[in-house]
C-alpha cells in the first residue's frame, strides 16, 4: 500500500469515528459536556510538565525550520499561557450550552406551533498553523456545541498539539462521552489536509486557522464548505479630533502587546491636519519601542522611520513592523481600508461621534472598534471563553466563533392531527 493510500485510509478511518460520534454527541447532556471539558482543564494543568516539556520539541522544530520571531512567540508554552488555556476550557464549560435553545417560536392561524432550534453543526474540520492553544480551544468550542471535530495541527506544534489533546481525551473518557468526538490527526504529511478537504461524506464544515497562504489553499481546493479565516491586515484610523493620550495607549498596545495575533495593528492612517502633531509624536513612540515604522513620504522625516513602498499597504506583518499613511481625512481612510484590508477588524480614534458613526456604519470589516485596541479581537474578551478563528466571510459565522455560531438550526413543528387544506 502506498503513502498516499495510506493516508487516505487513515483520514477515512477518522472521518467515519467522527461522523459516529457526532451522532452521540448531538443529544449529549449538557452536565456530560461540561464534565468532559472541567476535566479537561484539570488533565491540562496536572500535565502542564509534560505538555512545557512536548512544547520544547517543537520550539527546537520551530527554530531549525527557521520560523521568525512572532512566530516562535505563537508556538511557545508556558506555565503562564497554560494557565489561560486551562481559563478558557473551564470558561467554555461554564457557558450555556446552545445545543437546543429555542430561537424563534410562533404559531400559525392553521393550529401549527413552529420553533426554531439549535442543532449542531456534525463534524468539524479545524485546520490550523502554529499555535497550539487551538487545540484546546476548538477542541472544546466544537463539543459545547455538541460537534465532533478532526484536528490538523500546524506541523510546529505536532508535539504539543500531541499532549493538549491527550488531556481533552481524557476528559471525554471520564464524562462517558466518546473519545473520537475530539480527533487530532495523527501526521505532519501535507497529504492529510489535502482528505480532509474532500471529506464531503464525513466533514461538514472545514474551519482554517492561519496565514493567507493556509486560508487560499483551503479556500481553492475544498468541497467541504468553509468558514474562512482570513489574515488580519488591520488598520486604525487617527482622526484630526482623536485624543492625544489614548491614541498613545491605544497604538502603542494594539501595535506591540503581541504582534504575532490576528487582531495586532498593522497599517496607521493619519489624518493630514495632525501628522506633524500626534501623527509623529505616535509614531516616534513606535520607534522608541522597537517597531520598525515603514512610512509614507508625508511621514518619513520622523527620525527611525524607513519608506513604504508599495507592498506595505496591505501586508499582514505579525511582527515589531507597522506601516503608515496621512490620508485627508475619514473617507479616504475608508476607501484605503477597501482596498487593501482583508474585512477582519478596523479601528478608527476620534472624540468625534458623527465622523466615528459614518466609519462604522461605511466599513464592513467582521470587527469595527472605536477608541479601542485591536488585540481585543478576540472570542474571549468577546465572552464566549475562547474562539475557533475571526471569521471574514458573510455566510454564517462572521467575527469569532465561538460555540453559538458552530451551530445551525432546525425546525421543529407540531400540531394536533393538523392537516392542510
């Protein structure tokens, strides 16, 4: 039997294990669920060792395969980042579970009483890169939601992946639910993602959490419907009435506290009338705190910046790099933000409500934020414990997706011997 047979086999055999187990899972008890994922959280934290000691491997991986810095940043563990992982399981356990809330209920002047209900989504294919934090969070996001899911790690984070998902497995044993309800797959040959993505009788909805190039090969190659997860090329916006003190807060976190997230800032645009003010004061500050400022001309006589070119305005960085950009005013920083942004999330800085309405209501970004940093674009600081990505497309899911939107819904209609005339 050859490789790719081999695979093939392999995919179907976990395809199938799923499918079977979403069947369980679709009227499991939600006391179940939330056992399954409180001892999840308790497996992670006795495991934490283990799991730092699996990370090691792939931080070594990560360095030989010659990964940047932000990238590195993403992959690493520790006991702190542990913690949050353990946070956001008990978090998720803890919500309401959405499996069967009522959304809608009416009656027709026929006597037919109709609701419509929650239902899970089935199976889902969560394809990801290097962090491996999602295996927790999908993980648990797809079964509150009562979904079975296959897990493709990035191939940085096989280990650790590897010894996440040994806790989560565990806690579906002690709470008698299915293991092969969370599945992580079990190789880094490219060739599994290539199944998954035709997996049209097992997989209903394939899920990519990535850069542009994992997102377009999903987003090209798929039969099985996606919910995309584009880069996040997001802007803000400095308006002339923006105050001075929170635009210095505000960039400097949503720029620096960590560049290697979707939400990180990577585009300023700045209103003419104050680029020679807190324009250049912002971006001096960005200077001092090691940002590389790839700026425009208006802005390139701020002492450490360097000159933008072209392939700077549209560019996810995930890195200390920003570009920057003097724009005449809130409609031109709308029409660049069409053009070069990937409708993920978008900010504007303004003590101006009418100029912060007309870029919220003009801009269709899945996120729009006013006097906000960017890097609360993100499923927990949303309240729904964790998140399986920030989706950008307009079917479905749009924003995080938490455990309400893994679901779909169906109609539930009842009558007392009701027939039609």
């Amino acid at each position: 039997m050859t490789n790719t047979n081999s695979i093939t086999d392999l995919m179907q055999d976990i395809g199938q294990r799923a499918k079977n187990a979403s069947h369980q899972l679709g009227f499991a008890s939600a006391d179940r669920k939330h056992a399954a994922l409180i001892g999840a959280a308790q497996n992670v934290w006795n495991n934490r060792d283990q799991i730092i000691e699996a990370n090691a491997r792939d931080l070594i991986f990560g360095q030989d395969k010659g990964l940047s810095d932000a990238m590195m940043d993403r992959l690493m563990l520790d006991e702190e980042r542990i913690q949050s992982i353990v946070d956001g399981l008990c978090n998720i356990a803890e919500q309401a579970d959405p499996v069967g809330e009522v959304i809608s209920e009416w009656t027709q002047p026929t006597g037919i009483n109709i609701r419509r209900v929650r239902t899970p989504l089935g199976v889902i294919g969560v394809i990801y890169e290097s962090r491996p934090n999602v295996t927790a969070d999908a993980g648990a996001l797809c079964l509150k939601a009562g979904n079975a899911v296959i897990l493709r790690g990035g191939s940085e984070s096989f280990h650790s992946s590897q010894a996440i998902h040994a806790c989560l497995a565990k806690g579906l044993r002690d709470a008698g639910l299915p293991e092969d309800a969370i599945q992580l797959v079990p190789t880094r040959d490219r060739a599994a993602v290539s199944e998954m993505l035709k997996m049209t009788e097992t997989i209903d909805v394939i899920v990519p959490r990535g850069g542009k190039g994992l997102v377009g090969l999903v987003q090209r190659e798929a039969r099985v419907p996606v919910f995309a997860h584009l880069e996040g090329i997001v802007h803000i916006y400095i308006d002339e009435h923006a105050d001075p003190d929170k635009v210095m807060r505000v960039v400097l976190n949503a720029k620096t506290r960590r560049t290697g997230i979707c939400g990180a800032a990577e585009c300023l645009l700045i209103h003419k009338n104050i680029a020679k003010t807190i324009g250049s004061d912002v971006l001096g500050r960005l200077v001092d705190a090691g940002v590389e400022v790839r700026a425009d001309s208006q802005l390139s006589n701020v002492q450490g910046t360097v000159l933008a070119n072209e392939d700077d305005w549209g560019t996810e960085y995930l890195d200390m790099i920003i570009a920057a950009k003097v724009v005449d005013g809130v409609d031109e920083a709308i029409e660049h933000i069409r053009i070069y942004g990937s409708q993920h999330t978008d900010c504007i800085l303004t003590e101006d409500q009418k100029t912060a309405n007309h870029f919220m209501q003009r801009l269709d970004s899945a996120i729009l934020m006013h006097n906000t940093s960017t890097q609360f674009a993100d499923g927990g600081e949303f309240g729904m414990g964790a998140e399986i990505g920030i989706a950008t497309g307009k079917m479905h899911a749009r924003g995080p997706v938490g455990a309400t939107q893994l679901t779909s819904f169906k109609y539930l209609v009842v009558g007392d011997g009701t027939t039609r005339a």
